[in-house]
C-alpha cells in the first residue's frame, strides 16, 4: 500500500497562493506595458525615461 500524500500546511499554501497572484500581475503588467508601447524593445526603454 501507498502511503497518502501529506496535507498541505497553511503556509505552504499560502505562500503558494502569493506566488500565483505574483505572477498574475506580472503578466498583467507586461500585458499594459506591451499595449502602451508596443513590442518593440526600444518601447520599454521608453517608459523609463
């Protein structure tokens, strides 16, 4: 017989939680970068100056 798999502890999920919503908005935010300014990138350069 197999053993179960252990449960997962409140922090592990959470940290797994902040992780996902970390890159959501990562993607969001080159999702604006690349509708504002285009692909190019000389765009992104642009944005910081």
């Amino acid at each position: 017989m197999e053993a179960a798999p252990a449960k997962p502890t409140l922090k592990t999920t959470m940290l797994t939680g902040i992780r996902t919503q970390l890159r959501v908005l990562g993607a969001l935010v080159m999702r604006e970068m690349i509708t504002r300014y285009g692909r190019e990138n000389v765009g992104f350069s642009v944005a910081h100056s």
